[in-house]
C-alpha cells in the first residue's frame, strides 16, 4: 500500500505537526502503515538499525491506548523493540529518546477533538521535518495475512513490554536539576490539570522548586484545550480560582502537554507569543526564530542579536534553528503562537546545563515567566508591562474546509473588499504563511487555514488589547460571509 495513496483514501494526513485525522479513519492498519513507513524511511537514511528500542508514548484520549498498541505491533513486525513509556508528554518521550539517540513515536491529537487523534513522529535527532515526510509518503507498505480483520481492526494481540517510568522521572528532573533549590519558595501556583497529559509533571516540578501547588479541574474525560483559541469557560474558570486561592499564577498545558498555558496572578490567560519574548529573554538567548504570526514585540524590545520569521509549525521553527548552528551560532531558541518553546542549543546559567530541546516544551515557560517575575520583584502582570505594548488576539471559524479557505485567500490578491473597508490603506502583505496585512495604521490581521483541522485562523495585532478584539470580531464577522 502507498503511503500517500493510504493519506487520500483514509483521510489520515500530516498536518503542521505529525498525521492526523479521525478516530474512526485511523484504524489499526492506518496507523501500523504509518509507522512502518516511518521506519522504513529511517532505515533508508542509516538512522537506525536493526533490533534497535523504539519509544512509544500517548495522551489521555480515549483511542489512545488502542493506536499505542498498533503502533508497538508495527514497531515488532518490522524488527524493532518497542519501549513503552506511558503516558507522558510529548517534549518528555522525546527527550528520552534523543539522549539514547533512538527514535520515538507519540500518539497524540494534542488540542483537537476527542474524536480526532494523531501520531507524532520524532528521529533519534528530533522531529521529522517536511522533507522527512515527503520521505515517509513516498514509502510503499505490505501487510502480513491475516494481520487485520477487514475493517482494519487488528487480529492479534499486542502485548506490551513493562512500562518504563524513566522518561516521565527524567524530564521532571531535567527541570530541577537546571533551576535553584527551592527557586518558588512562598510561590502559590494553581495547576489546571484537565486531561493535559502534562498535569502530573506540573504539580510535581512546581512543587520539586518549593511552590505551594493547587490543582484545579481535573477531568477523566478528553478536554480539548486549545492554547491559540482558549475557550470562554477557561476564561471564567481561571479568573474564579485566582481570586478564590489566591495564586501568583495558574499553569496548564494542551492535551499531549507541548504547549503551555499560563496566567498571571488574577487569572488573565497569557499570550504564547509574548509569555516566549520572556522566556527567551530569561534563558539569554542570542537568536530567536518565531513563525511570522507572532507578536511583533520580540523585535521591537531590542532584546536579542537577530529575529528570524518562519511558516507557521514547529518544523519550519526547527529547520531555521538548524540552520543558524551550521552557521555556528549559540544560544538559539524558538517559540510559537501556542506557546511551545524550543531551545536549539544547551543553555547554561548559574553554573547549570538545560540541554537543547529542539521539540515544543509546555514546561520551561511557566518556569522562566514566575522567575522572571521574583528577579525583577514584580507580579506577572507588571512583568508583563516592561515589553512593548503591541497586542495580539487570534480565533477561528470552524467546520471551514481548507479549499474553500485557499479559495477565498486566493481571491484577496485581486481585491482585499471588506478588509480595506474595515481597516484602511494596506502597507504591505507577508504571503509566508497564509495573508499576513500590515496595514498603514500598523494594525495587522493574519489569515491563515489551520494544518491541523478543517478551520480558518485569524490573528490580529494592535497597539491596545480592546483595539486588538474589536478587531477579531470585525474579522470573524467578515469571515463568517465567507461560508
């Protein structure tokens, strides 16, 4: 069966971060092929050999533990070992397989639906980029007789190996063997657990620094939150618990625990885009790569040697990242609009080693913001008022198909309609990643189809944060005529 084929007939694609698609399309025989191609690839490279571990891990969807299984019966069939790490966030079965230079696999949607789920792939160097998934789709796979029932079910058992803990126990150490002891001392930190995979690693970091932990909301049902596009009850909630615990800040994460969500003391959830200029700024960091939808105040505070804009998706992040080390440059991280944050290089301070984590990690930016916060003596909200003022809002209409979306995108270069007659004059139009408008005022409103899930992204940017609504809803208005 060809990959590619496989992609269009199942409706299981890549998207901006691994294969994605239904849970009713991604069958055991979909997923088992997905993985033996990736495989296969690697094997094509010299990446890999024969017999070596391959690290599993998931999330807290419910079709879940059923796609882990097929994943580790491919892994077998294809003469490897596979290694189940559990239930643990993404950057941490990452970071455990880069450091035994081993490929990792994790099964994940990250903040879409529960009905929706995805598989994440990552070689023993890192994330597969776009030119490895080119690789992957051109792979042609065979299945065993009798391997699966005729609606793609598996006809055998897979029988995992013992759980390892070692990548859970790891990355919760990795953090508190960089930070001071006791560092969030008299910190009172609400933890939202959700279904993040995340929560236990929050609670127990937080509380590994000294902090005073809350957890908040726990759920053992799929919640899909979504760090861009968060949704009003979280507003409400946050807010409630801030005043009724009293805390410095809550922390949070997505569903595989990769992008983070934070707030600050009264309960004011975040931007990624701007919560990374500070965690940048924290870890010192030289050069700073951040896709072209992402605020414009990292450039505007002066703070690093260059800023370099990229396509939407931690791949693009990860390929200009590489490119500035076969430039020999150091300190370099990157971050993006859902606050994922990647350090393409070891970071050193106060006579530590964060070692380079060229993956989204949900973990260092609350970390970074609360110490930021204690060095300058100020709450996060103040903190958060030394950056220039430059506001950012995003939302999404959903059940967009993505055509129709390139379609109408298509139809902005020959009129801008609705758009110039709401915002004025057009400076300038950024074409990297979907219609990013810089208009003369210096407003900007972004227009982009997600990678991820059949929706139109809208950013809009602006010099106050009531500016920056007003104008989201004017373009979510706009959009709406659209369908």
């Amino acid at each position: 069966m060809q990959i590619a084929a496989l992609m269009e007939s199942s409706g299981v694609k890549f998207g901006t971060s691994g294969a994605r698609g239904l849970v009713v399309d991604m069958t055991d025989q979909v997923c088992f092929a997905y993985t033996t191609a990736f495989l296969q690839y690697l094997q094509s490279q010299a990446l890999i050999t024969q017999g070596m571990e391959v690290a599993v891990a998931g999330d807290y969807r419910a079709s879940s533990p059923r796609i882990m299984k097929a994943v580790g019966l491919a892994i077998e069939k294809a003469g490897f070992k596979p290694l189940n790490c559990g239930f643990v966030p993404t950057p941490a079965v990452a970071a455990y397989a880069m450091q035994r230079n081993i490929p990792s696999i994790m099964v994940t949607g990250s903040h879409i639906p529960d009905d929706r789920n995805g598989i994440k792939f990552y070689k023993p160097q890192g994330e597969i980029l776009k030119d490895d998934e080119q690789g992957m789709c051109s792979r042609s796979v065979d299945f065993e007789a009798g391997l699966f029932d005729a609606d793609g079910s598996s006809a055998v058992d897979m029988t995992w190996a013992a759980e390892t803990n070692d990548a859970y126990t790891e990355f919760v150490q990795r953090y508190l063997d960089f930070l001071p002891k006791n560092c969030l001392q008299g910190k009172r930190i609400g933890v939202y657990e959700h279904s993040s995979v995340a929560r236990e690693t929050l609670k127990d970091v937080m509380q590994g620094l000294g902090a005073n932990v809350v957890c908040l909301g726990f759920s053992d049902r799929f919640i899909p939150v979504d760090t861009e596009a968060v949704r009003d009850e979280d507003v409400k909630l946050a807010q409630g618990w801030a005043a009724e615990y009293g805390l410095d800040c809550i922390v949070s994460a997505d569903g595989d625990g990769d992008r983070p969500l934070v707030s600050d003391e009264h309960g004011i959830w975040l931007r990624g885009d701007v919560i990374g200029i500070i965690t940048a700024h924290f870890l010192s960091a030289e050069h700073v790569v951040t896709p072209v939808s992402c605020n414009s105040a990292v450039e505007k505070s002066g703070y690093f040697k260059s800023v370099r804009r990229t396509r939407i998706g931690s791949p693009f992040v990860i390929e200009v990242m590489d490119e500035l080390l076969a430039e020999g440059q150091k300190n370099i991280v990157g971050y993006e609009a859902n606050g994922g944050f990647l350090t393409a290089s070891d970071i050193a301070q106060n006579g530590s080693i964060l070692t380079a984590l060229p993956t989204r990690d949900a973990v260092i930016v609350p970390l970074a913001l609360l110490l930021a916060s204690i060095q300058a003596g100020q709450s996060i909200s103040e903190l958060m008022l030394s950056l220039p003022q430059r506001f950012t809002v995003s939302g999404r209409l959903k059940d967009f198909p993505t055509k129709l979306s390139q379609q109408k995108l298509k139809g902005l270069q020959q009129d801008m309609g609705w758009l110039s007659d709401a915002f004025g004059e057009v400076k300038n139009i950024n074409e990297t990643d979907g219609f990013r408008i810089t208009f003369i005022s210096e407003e900007v409103v972004h227009l982009r189809p997600s990678g991820n899930a059949p929706e139109l992204r809208c950013y809009v940017e602006a010099d106050s944060e009531q500016r920056a609504e007003v104008m989201l809803a004017a373009c979510l208005s706009g959009l709406e005529a659209w369908k």
